[in-house]
C-alpha cells in the first residue's frame, strides 16, 4: 500500500480558513499566512488565486523580517556580518523576507476573524529567533491586518514587515482607475530594483497626492513622507469612475513607506491590478540601516493596515 494512500489531497497554499462579516468574505492560508481571496457583496476587492493554484507574485502574502530586497543578501548588524540565500538569483538579491513558503499555525479562529502565529529559527542569514502573530479581522470598517514580533532569542535582531496585497476594481486593466496616493517622496531604483535614493514628488509624474487616472503610467517604486489624518493613518484611495466603486487602503504610523505596483513585467497580472504594498522600511534596508527596528530580546513591534471599500 502506498504510504500516502488515505491521506487528503492537500491544497497548494494549505489550509483555508475563512472568515466573514455580513457581504465580506476572505481566506486566509496555512502557507505564510497569506491573504487568498477577500471580496465585498459578491464583488473582488483583491486580485487572489484559486485554491488550486500556488501563489504567483507575491499575491497577498506577508513580507517579513524584511519586505522588498537586499543587494546581494548581505548585510552587517552589531558588527557581524550575514549572507543570505540569493531568493531573486536572476538580479542576486533576498527577496521579502523568509516566511512566505513557511507553514503557520492557527490560533483562533472565529467567523469574522482568525491569528495566524509562526516563529523564524534561528537559520544561516538570520540567526535570530522572532515570534509572529497576524490577525486578519472583518468589521464595518472592511478588513484590518495586525502583525505583531517578537524577539524570543537571546539576541537583538532586526526586523521589518511588509505585505503585498493586489487591489482591484473589476476593470480589465487599471489604466482607467483613479488613483490617490498621499506620498511626498519617491525612491529611484536601479537595474537591479535597488533604490538610488530619493526625491520630491513635487512636479514629477508620480504625484498622485491629488486624484487622477493612472493611465498607461509603470509603478514599481517605494515612496514615504506620507500624509496622515487625524487618526495617524494614510490612505490610498482607487475608484471607478465608471461604476462608482471605490476603495482605501490605510496604513498606520508603523508603516512609513509604501510600494506602488502595476504589474507590467508579470504575466499574470500586467495591469490588472494595482500593487499598493505596506512596508516599514524601505528596499535594501537591512543592507543600508534605513528604518530598520532593531528588538531587543523580549521586546516587541506591532503595526496595522487595512482594507475599506465602500
């Protein structure tokens, strides 16, 4: 008898667990606690994938202890020096972290929410021990993500998060939607996706602190100094003109800068949906120092953002 014989057909991304609030739906997944699908009144809000298929660019999942890249996987903290495994070969950079491909379990979960907890081992690259928790809630207000870390090691580590959620309207590309971003700078990049530094987005083609269609305009870029209301949060509106339907994304003071996405160089999703990526340091930060949390054993870092469609 085969040695797998009776055993259940298990889905590429795991585990599904759903949760719901009044026209809301979203499943989360056992593999790197990812966002699958998320929907309002029948209608997509995020660009998912089915639960057949394994997760393609990043597609709702979570990015940590580092979102975007690292320039060749090195990086020096406390005077020690790290090489990581180069999971971007093509430009020999880390890419988003080391979670994304690990399996996390459920601590509760309940009809309009469920936590998802993971601890990082100490590995070749990342010799720190970081205890995770994500809660995904639906409510009146849409969908909240809190992410919670830390440092059960002996030592301090550096830490950063990110998420990488695809937003849609139900139009065949963006090029349509309007955009409102409240960022004040954009982060250049190189051949390589490394930032070159920053600069003002006054006069430029990516300020979008005023609404206005995106247009055939390419985004993959980082950008900061966001604007905040009275609550401490920014957010990104995307809307319809055609149909009415508009979202917002938000982001707390824990999450300083965003990356903007269009798609264009992936197959599978070349404008069909709009990247708007939460991330509390910006690309090659454990390589340059910028914005990196530095936790103490014991100590802990904890951030949200959100999803409101309306």
């Amino acid at each position: 008898m085969s040695p797998t014989s009776g055993r259940r057909k298990v889905a590429p991304s795991g585990q599904q667990f759903e949760i719901a609030f009044e026209t809301q739906r979203a499943v989360v997944v056992e593999v790197g606690a990812g966002l699958r699908t998320y929907s309002v009144g029948g209608n997509d809000v995020l660009d998912g994938y089915g639960v057949e298929e394994r997760c393609s660019s990043g597609r709702g999942q979570l990015l940590i202890p580092w979102p975007n890249r690292i320039e060749d996987g090195q990086y020096d903290f406390d005077g020690k020096h790290h090489q990581l495994p180069l999971t971007e070969p093509g430009l020999g950079n880390a890419i988003h972290g080391l979670v994304r491909w690990a399996a996390w379990d459920v601590a509760h979960h309940e009809a309009a929410r469920v936590v998802m907890e993971h601890v990082i081992h100490s590995q070749p690259g990342y010799p720190f021990t970081l205890a995770l928790s994500v809660e995904y809630g639906l409510s009146e207000g849409g969908l909240s993500v809190r992410t919670t870390a830390t440092n059960v090691g002996s030592d301090a580590c550096p830490y950063g998060a990110g998420a990488h959620p695809y937003l849609t309207l139900g139009t065949a590309t963006i090029d349509s939607l309007v955009l409102r971003a409240p960022v004040g700078r954009v982060l250049g990049h190189d051949e390589r996706d490394l930032p070159t530094g920053s600069e003002p987005v006054d006069g430029t083609e990516y300020d979008f602190r005023r609404a206005r269609p995106i247009g055939d305009m390419r985004l993959d870029n980082a950008f900061t100094d966001l604007e905040r209301d009275a609550d401490g949060r920014a957010r990104v509106s995307l809307a319809d003109p055609a149909t009415g339907r508009e979202l917002t994304v938000w982001v707390d003071e824990h999450y300083p800068y965003l990356m903007l996405f269009t798609g264009d160089p992936l197959p599978d999703v070349n404008r069909r949906a709009l990247a708007v990526e939460p991330m509390t340091c910006p690309p090659n930060a454990f390589r340059t120092g910028d914005s990196v949390i530095r936790l103490a054993p014991g100590e802990s870092a904890a951030g949200a953002w959100g999803i409101a469609p309306h």
